[in-house]
C-alpha cells in the first residue's frame, strides 16, 4: 500500500523531471551552433572587406576614370565595417537589419565597381585585377553559404524553442528567445546594377 502511494507520487514527478530535462542541453548546444554559424557570415565579410582596399588601389592605379565609384565602395566599406553585431544581439532584429544593410550597400557598390571594370580592356587584363575579381567573387560565394549555414542553424535553434518538449526547458531555465535570420534588406537587390559612362 505505501509503496503504491509512493509510486503514484514519484512516477508524475519523475515523469515531469524527464519531460523538464529535455531542452537543457539541446536549446544551448543549437543556440551556440547558431552564434559560431554568425561568426562565420561576419568572417566572411570581414575577409571580403580587406580585399576590397587592394581591389580599389588596384582599379585606381589601373584607371582614374571612375573615381566616383571608388569613392563610393571606399565609403561603404568603412560604414559597414563601422556597424558591428556580436551574438547577443543575434536576438535584435533592428540591429540585424542595420548590420544587414550596411554590408548590401557595400555589395551594391562592388557590383558597380566590378561592372564598370569590364569598360575598360586595359583594367581587365590586369593581372592583379583579375586575381583580386576572382577572390572577391569566391568571397561572395562564401557570404552566400555562410547566411544560409547562419539561416539553418537560426531555424533549428527557434523551432527548438518552440517544440515540446525542449520548449519546457528552454522557456523556464534557459529563458529562451528566437533568433533573428539574415534576409536581404536592399530593395531591387535582386536587379544586376546600372552602370552609366556618361556619354
């Protein structure tokens, strides 16, 4: 009889035990996923800035003719290396828009800049500008997967978060809140640039 009564004590207990357990490993091992995920997109941005210094001393030395558009890459760069993110504002979506916008208006003006690159046979046949184009367009390519890699771990975190039963352990030990994904933030983003020489 007491072993009964105890049974019927404990056994709810346990179980509610075991159900609140789960989450408290997995919700900070997908949210550390997450933020090492986001060190990669700003890696990744990080190398492309640095080549963009040796991409633009390249394309003025090669030709003055497009001033105006190096100034413009130069001055993106510096503001978009100036808007800095760390994992925990990774839960902020207004400063991951702002961090989000300010390396699209440096994409757009490297878009330019290598359009305008093409005008010119001389610049084209630069070696130097043609290995830096090269690196910067793999640079591109890695941005490109490190978002989606960023994006993936970002939506196994939040539905982590949001699932029985880790959303149990996630809520009440962990204090869980969602993360914000990477999204394109420039209108027209998806059009290939103008370049206009001016006639």
């Amino acid at each position: 009889m007491l072993l009964r009564r105890l049974s019927s004590i404990f056994l709810p207990l346990m179980g509610a035990l075991a159900l609140s357990a789960c989450g408290i490993n997995s919700v900070p091992t997908a949210e550390e996923a997450a933020k090492a995920k986001w060190a990669d997109v700003q890696a990744q941005y990080q190398r492309r800035s640095n080549l963009i210094g040796n991409l633009v001393a390249t394309v003025k030395a090669a030709g003055k003719q497009e001033q105006e558009t190096l100034t413009r890459v130069t001055e993106a760069r510096a503001k978009a290396s100036s808007v800095q993110i760390n994992a925990a504002d990774l839960n902020d979506p207004a400063k991951v828009a702002q961090y989000q916008q300010a390396q699209a208006q440096l994409s757009q003006g490297l878009g330019r800049l290598l359009a305008t690159a093409e005008a010119y046979p001389d610049l084209k046949t630069n070696e130097n500008f043609l290995q830096l184009q090269s690196q910067l367009e793999g640079t591109e390519n890695r941005i490109a997967v490190s978002i989606r890699d960023y994006n993936e771990a970002v939506q196994a975190y939040n539905t982590r978060i949001r699932t029985f039963p880790d959303a149990i352990g996630a809520k009440l030990i962990h204090g869980a809140k969602p993360m914000t994904p990477f999204q394109a933030t420039t209108p027209g983003a998806e059009e290939a640039p103008k370049v206009d020489f001016g006639n």
